[in-house]
C-alpha cells in the first residue's frame, strides 16, 4: 500500500481494514491494476477507470456515519438490495454505489460485480 492510500485514511482509519480487504482482493483479481488516489477517492483502473472508493464527504439521511463507498460502472443498472443508489451518468453507463462498513463485505458477489465492471472498461 502507498504513503497516499494510507493518508487518504488519516480522517476516518476505521475504514481502512475494509480497503485493505477490497485491495488485496482486487490485486489478485486484476495483476495489472493501476490506483489513482485523489483528494475525494481512490480510482481502480486498467484502459478506464472502473471502480472507485470513496469517504463521505457529507452526511445522507439514513446512511452510516462512517463507510466506505465502492462505486463502479456497468452499461446498465444492476438490482441488488445492497446497491445504495445506481445512477445514469451518460446513456448505457450507470455507475453503482455500494456502502461497505466491515471487511468480510468485500464477497464474492461485491467482486463479481467489479470484475464485470473490469471488463465493461476494458471495451469502452
């Protein structure tokens, strides 16, 4: 893990064993994976960026105070219970919110989901 990923943890440290979990399983996933940490997320990229994750940056009715926030996009809308909120950025491109609060939420069914979105970036 970098100095810049740890910092972006410095406000909120609880979070950081759910990334932890989410980068180990995304670097066994996908070996050529680049992280693009910014002020607000951590971008997940190969062609494209994928998926991100992020903190929040203002309190939401009915959501945790703390969280980490996975985002990823898909060329249409996924139903799950667990989708926060799905959003249509541009027309087939909607990105997906999921809150995770603990490591053992980074599943099997969170990973199938990221690594459609893998390959939806990799044909875009």
């Amino acid at each position: 893990m970098t100095p810049e990923e740890l910092s972006f943890f410095e406000k909120m440290p609880g979070m950081l064993p759910v990334y932890q979990a989410l980068r180990q399983k995304l670097t066994t996933a996908f070996p050529d994976i680049q992280f693009k940490v910014t002020k607000t997320q951590i971008s997940f990229r190969n062609r494209h960026v994928f998926a991100m994750a992020s903190l929040p940056w203002r309190k939401v009715k009915n959501w945790p105070k703390e969280y980490l926030l996975v985002s990823f996009g898909l060329s249409y809308q996924k139903q799950a219970s667990r989708m926060i909120q799905a959003v249509e950025a541009y027309p087939n491109r909607w990105t997906h919110h999921i809150i995770l609060q603990q490591p053992e939420e980074v599943d099997q069914e969170l990973m199938e989901w990221i690594e459609e979105a893998y390959r939806f970036a990799m044909i875009k």
